[in-house]
C-alpha cells in the first residue's frame, strides 16, 4: 500500500473516531464546569478515539452488510458505484487496491464526513443523556473528578452553587476572599482549579493577627461586584455550596 493510500486509510478509521470523542466532551458540558480536552498524546484520548473509531466502523459495516444482503433479495434503487466505501481499499478476496481514481477517493471522503457527524452526534447525545442522570452518570466523575458533585444536575433539581474564596492577596492585615455564585469554573487537564468566576459576589476581609476563635470574623469591603474572575494561581483556598432554589436564603 502507497503511502497516500495509507494515510487516506487511517483518516477513514480515525475520523469517526475523533469526531466522536469532540462530541462526547460537547454532551458532558456542564452548567458552570469547564473541563479541559486531555492532551493529543494521552492514553485516555487514544484509547477513547479509538474504541469509538472501531464502533462507528463496526455499526457503518454491518449496515453495509444488511443492505448488500436486501439488496440480493429485493430490488433496489441501481447507481453508477459501490455504496461499500470499505471496498475502494480491500477487494473482496483481501487484495489492497493499487490504484483509486478521483471520483472514488471524493465518494469515499463524503461517506466518511458522514459518518463521522453521525458518530458525533450519537456520542454527544449518549454522553449529553448520561449526564442528566446526575448522580447516577459515569461521564460526570470521568469528566471533572472531585467537582463532579457539584454539578447544579446532581442536586435535584433547580440548584445554584455559592463559592467562598480566599486568595492569596494580602492587604492592611487581612486576607482578601470574595463569596459569590459561581458561573464558571474552568478544570485544568488533571482537574485542577485554572479559573472561577463569580457574578453578585462581595469581597471580604479576613483578619489575620486575631486570635484563632475570632479569626472567622469578617468583613465586607465593597459593594456587590456584578462579576469576578480569579485565576486558579491566586487561590489559596476555597469553598464550594451547592444551593436548592427552594432552600431558604443565606443569611
């Protein structure tokens, strides 16, 4: 096999594939998670593109199959080529094509563009489907680990969650923090903290020279801030709450 022709086969197998693990990590979008696409050379993402890859194949075949199988009992519509794109690359007997005109190449590209949207639009509605299950679902904890719990989906129902921020900014003996509800939290590739943002959020105080029974004192030091980011670095700890709509108000 040519190595055109070899690099042509591995598009067909791995596009359906890749298409495929972008429309699982779309379906699992979370409310306010953003995870991060693990790294090109990791074993997830290649084990992940590849197993969809072979099922999206395996389904595509067997249609072909079924369809080779009707067609020999029942009359179907003739066409001037091949329906099995499998077939521009492997004769019937095993042999390796040689040579593949223009015309079959494009015929091949279009079925494999369809089939990898198919692929894509299954995987991101399967994924998009076990996630709602919340607690239930096993992309969730896949996908963002620790906070998968705090996924407004997992608690039931209409839910925001309250974040309580300490950064490591220091000013006039206080530790500087911001409470807020959270928008957004973007994960790092081992699902770490990169960002948070919050919107109707205050910023606080937290004394630093009291003593430790009266250290959890604070106090409010601005107005409602409409939004605020914070990048994952400036964070020296935080507090997550998730919150029914139907819980009473914070005090």
């Amino acid at each position: 096999m040519s190595l055109s022709l070899s690099v042509l086969a591995a598009i067909l197998f791995l596009a359906p594939g890749i298409a495929g693990f972008l429309g699982s990590m779309i379906g699992a979008r979370s409310q306010i998670l953003r995870a991060s696409f693990p790294p090109a050379n990791s074993l997830v993402a290649l084990v992940s593109v590849v197993l969809i890859a072979v099922a999206a194949h395996g389904v595509a075949s067997a249609l072909l199959v079924a369809q080779g199988g009707f067609c020999r009992s029942f009359p179907c519509l003739p066409v001037a080529f091949d329906p099995n794109a499998y077939k521009l690359f492997v004769g019937p007997a095993g042999e390796v094509h040689q040579a593949i005109v223009g015309a079959e190449v494009q015929y091949a590209l279009i079925a494999l563009t369809i089939l990898s949207v198919a692929t894509g639009l299954a995987m991101r509605s399967l994924v998009a489907w076990d996630v709602r299950r919340g607690q239930s679902s096993v992309m969730l904890p896949a996908m963002y680990g620790w906070l998968a719990s705090y996924d407004p989906r997992c608690g039931g129902g209409s839910s925001i969650v309250i974040a309580y921020v300490l950064t490591k900014m220091r000013g006039d003996e206080l530790a500087i923090g911001y409470r807020g509800m959270v928008e957004e939290i973007s994960l790092t590739a081992d699902k770490e903290i990169a960002t948070i943002t919050l919107v109707a959020a205050d910023r606080f105080g937290l004394p630093l020279k009291l003593p430790d029974q009266e250290r959890s004192r604070t106090t409010i030091l601005t107005e409602l801030l409409p939004r605020v980011y914070i990048p994952g670095r400036e964070i020296e700890n935080i507090v997550l709450n998730v919150v029914s709509m139907g819980d009473p108000a914070e005090g």
